[in-house]
C-alpha cells in the first residue's frame, strides 16, 4: 500500500517542486504549490456544503482544471466521485442522480435544476468562497478503503452500472501505469478525452499523483490543434480514441508521422483493426500503444509497437499484477486457441458493483471479472477478442463472431468502417447485415463476393448497407444497438 488516500501526494509535490506546473488548460497554469492548497480549501468548503465521508458527489463540469480540482478534494474527504457527462440530456442526468442519489452535484453555471437532489455551481461565488476556506484545517480520509469513485460503464442507455473504485484500488491501477506505460514525474501528459471518460480521467490523476505536468485539451477541437498542442507543450504520453486516430491518418501525408515525438501514443476505449494500426504506427505514431481496458475492472492487456505478425490481430498480452483467462460457459478455464468468455483478476479489479447485487453475480465471479467479451489466447499469451458476449450473432443455431466478418470486410481496400450486427429472421433466428463507410468506389456485390471467397456460406452478410458514419458512444466503441434499429423488416430489403 502507498498512501492511505491518493491526494497524500499533493502537498508532498507542493513541498519538493513548488514551481512544477501541476495542470495547464491553455494559458492558464496551476503549480503543484498551487494545488495542493487548492484542493485543501476545496474540500473544506464541501465540508461546509455538507458533504461527508461515503457520501457520493455528482461531477458534471467541462473539461477543465476545476473539474481535475473537485474531482481531488472529493478524494480527499473521503467521499465518491459519480461523473456525470455535462453533455448529456437533462433526461439522461435527472435518470442517474435518481439512481445513485448523490448528496451535492457540482455544475457548471447557468445549469437546470436535477430535483430534489442539491447542486452547487462552480461560479465566481463558488471560487470566492472557497478563497475564504482555511486550508490547514480542511478534513482528510486516511483510509486506503475509502470509496473514491464510482466508475460507470461507458455509454448511457440501460440501467447506470459500475464499481466502487477504493483508494487502494486506484493505487495499485496506477502501479500498472508505471511498470507498463513507464509514467513518471517528468512527463506532460495530455489529455484530449473527456474527463468522464475512464481513460481520461485516471491518466489524469495518475500524473498528478506523480507531480507529472497534465494538460487539458477539451473537445471540440480539430486534428491541426491537436498537433500543435503536443508541439508546444512537448507532451510525452497521451491517451486517444481511435476516432480522432482516424481524423488523424486522413490529414495529408506530412513526410513523418505527426505525433513522432510522443514517447507513447495509448489508443483506447476501441480496439483498432490491424490495418489501421499499421498505417497510424506508419502515419500518427512509431509509439502507438493499443490498450485494453474496462471502466469497471480496469487494465487488461498491451498491444505494443514491435507486435506484429499474428500479433497484430491480438489485443496484446496481460499488464502487470493482472492474471487473464478465457473460460467455458461453466466457467472451465480453456486451452490456447479456444474461443470463450474472457475474465480477469488483479488487485486492481473490484469485487462487485456498486448497489446492484443481480448485475454483480453475472459480471463478477469467483474473484474473476466477466467484461462480457469473448476471445481466446493463443499459445505466445497473446489475447484475441472475437467479440461480445452480447453482440454475438446465431445464425440457424451457429455461433458467430461478428469480428470475423469485419476483419475481412475491413481489408477491403475503400472500406472505412464496418459494423457486423444481427439481423431478425423468421426463419434462422438471425441473420447478417453490414453497416459499411466507403471512402471511394466500392459496391455491395464487390464486399459479398469478398465475404463468400473468405468465410463459411453461413457467415456471408444478407446485405450490405452503406452509411455517413457509425454511431458511437464516448469512448468511440460502435452502438450496435442503434444499428439494429434501423434494419428494416428482412422482405424490405430487395
């Protein structure tokens, strides 16, 4: 165990680099000798809001260093943070603070009201208030089982779900960061995903954690501001999604991959197809990490540069501490080349979500974390993913893996992006459709006739449907369900 809680660090940090930026967004700095007091006159000036020890506190601020604040002096009192997306519909907010119930909401101005909960906005009055806290007397949790934050799965349809994630929890997620992604006090980390996210979130406060230097990009920006953020601010690591890894890849060739000096370039929260990631190790990155995470349980595995081969189809081998299998549906651990349910284990994965016992006992297990993907691990410990559990497709009685049909539809030159979903028949149970973005001169008959030459009769798509873009929730996975929707009754379909 470090420390008992994960803003113990901060004025160690103020004590030994006073003058080490700690947070920049834009022109706007904040050292570590800022910080730490910051966060001390924050907390106490929750306290006084009323906010206690296991108390839950809705975050639904704009990327920015005032969310980064809020987010350590809730950690500090021993409260949890519940992100809430400021994005979101005021229906889609009122449906999670009904849910989890959260003493206080903090808010960016002007917000609506989320009865009969409490908000606070984050606001001149606010900022002067908390001027006025003495720092030297604000309370601090110093237990490591503290909860910490309340880490939802992505996306927002269907009941809210996610772990209790402890101090201690966190701690040992960002060991995983030091021993894998080698973070350390002299990076400048950027982060370019939103703060709700996962990986943003976490990546931020492990820098911080450290007395690393973390700046703040907030969407929405363009590809070319990107660029020149990294440039200037000479960042070392950072976190992407493959969506804005594609926004990249289609700038004009500049001679030299445009983010070549980033130490590590981690792409998350989607897995990429392996000709995508060669052509952004060739175009964005020669440093380009493909990691493998949950919201809920955390780290599972790296995808490194020097992978290729058979390699680059996998999402790379287990991060340290974490232990990978994939099982039979009695549990029944598989041998190497076997298709079934992924599960895994670490001091960094919880035990159990948080107030939702009958979601818990399918998703955690025996001290196993079910993230509900199917894949298999070849025989060098490579992990493959063949799909979700949820999104597998049965065809007649036959299992299929919608990857299967995407990896081959992917490789044909002018597809852009492909999207495998099960389409209702009467007389199969399920059929194929492919939902396809084309970037030049590709027809259905073209991808059917690929898809026959390459697969089993029985996983070759119905139909092909040509689409602007897939729909994709926050982190940048594919919603399928949205998809699904829009198929129209099998006899429509000429």
């Amino acid at each position: 165990m470090l420390f008992a809680n994960i803003t113990e660090t901060l004025p160690l940090n103020a004590k030994r680099r006073p003058d080490h930026p700690a947070l920049i967004l834009g022109e706007r700095a904040v050292t570590y000798g800022e910080l730490a007091p910051l966060v001390a006159r924050t907390a106490a000036h929750l306290a006084g809001l009323g906010v206690r020890r296991d108390d839950l506190v809705g975050v639904a601020l704009k990327d920015s260093i005032e969310h980064v604040v809020a987010m350590l002096a809730i950690a500090r009192l021993g409260a949890a943070i519940l992100p809430i997306d400021w994005r979101w519909g005021q229906s889609e907010k009122q449906r999670l603070v009904d849910f989890f119930a959260p003493r206080l909401v903090l808010t960016e101005p002007g917000a609506e009201a989320l009865p009969p909960f409490g908000l606070a906005a984050v606001d001149e009055a606010w900022h002067a208030a908390v001027a006025r806290q003495d720092a030297a007397t604000a309370p601090a949790c110093t237990d490591p089982d503290a909860p910490l934050l309340l880490s939802l799965s992505s996306g927002t349809t269907g009941r809210p779900k996610g772990p209790m994630l402890t101090h201690r929890l966190l701690q040992n997620r960002f060991l995983q960061h030091w021993a894998c992604l080698s973070f350390h006090e002299q990076d400048r980390h950027l982060v370019s995903t939103p703060l709700y996210f996962g990986g943003g979130r976490v990546f931020a406060l492990s820098h911080v954690y450290v007395g690393a230097t973390t700046v703040l990009l907030p969407l929405p920006y363009q590809p070319e501001e990107l660029i020149a953020t990294v440039r200037r601010h000479r960042i070392t690591t950072m976190f992407i999604v493959p969506t804005m890894l594609r926004r990249l890849m289609e700038m004009p060739d500049a001679g030299a991959p445009l983010l070549a000096g980033v130490r590590y370039v981690i792409s998350g929260g989607a897995a990429l197809r392996p000709a995508e990631r060669l052509e952004a190790l060739q175009k964005v990155s020669p440093n380009l990490i493909n990691y493998y995470s949950s919201s809920e349980g955390g780290a599972v595995s790296l995808l490194l540069p020097e992978h290729g081969g058979e390699a680059a189809n996998s999402v790379g081998r287990p991060v340290f501490m974490t232990e990978v299998e994939v099982v039979d549906d009695d549990d029944g651990a598989l041998a190497p080349g076997a298709t079934g349910h992924v599960r895994y284990r670490g001091p960094g994965v919880p035990s159990a979500l948080y107030r939702d016992a009958e979601q818990s006992a399918s998703m955690f297990r025996h001290g196993w974390f079910y993230p509900g993907d199917l894949g298999m691990i070849d025989a060098h410990g490579f992990l493959h993913l063949t799909g979700r559990a949820k999104d597998m497709i049965i065809r007649g009685g036959v299992n299929i893996y919608p990857q299967d049909v995407e990896r081959v539809l992917a490789a044909v030159p002018g597809v852009h992006d492909v999207a495998v979903v099960g389409w209702p028949s009467r007389a199969f149970g399920e059929e194929l459709a492919a939902f396809v973005v084309r970037r030049g001169e590709i027809d259905e008959a073209a991808l059917i006739s690929r898809c026959k030459a390459e697969l089993a009769s029985y996983k070759v798509p119905r139909a092909i449907f040509f689409v602007d873009a897939l729909p994709k929730n926050s982190s940048g996975k594919v919603t399928k369900a949205a998809l699904v929707e829009r198929l129209p009754p099998l006899d429509a379909k000429t």
